[in-house]
C-alpha cells in the first residue's frame, strides 16, 4: 500500500543522505564551506537533517554569553 510504499522511500532516502554525507573530521576547504553553508540554506527544510536532529540553532547574546563562562 502508500503507507509501505512512503516508509520505503523515506528509508532509502535517509540511507543515500547518510551515505553521501561528509565524513566527521574531514577538512573542508574555504569554497567547499560556502558551497555547503549555500546548499543547505537554499532547502526548504533547512533546521533539520532527514533524520530529525538539528543543523541550525538561534542563540540569544545571553544564551551564547552563558556557554562561555
């Protein structure tokens, strides 16, 4: 049915993001961070990965002040 057939695709999707993403710790280039900062805010769904955790947070000064004390 629709159901299976959407939970195969979202799957598969998840498999192929996750499967194409940068590796952790690879050091990117000043060019290949503008062209990733780009992309990822030209998305519609730009907060969070496929998989529901956050890419981008918004802190207050008093927030950011807090976590360097």
């Amino acid at each position: 049915g629709c159901e299976v057939h959407d939970e195969v695709c979202e799957a598969l999707a998840l498999s192929l993001a996750k499967a194409t993403a940068i590796p952790v710790g690879k050091k990117l280039s000043v060019e290949e961070m503008e062209h990733l900062i780009a992309s990822l805010f030209s998305c519609s769904e730009y907060q969070l990965t496929p998989d529901g955790k956050k890419i981008v947070s918004k802190l207050t000064d008093e927030e950011l002040e807090n976590r360097f004390k």
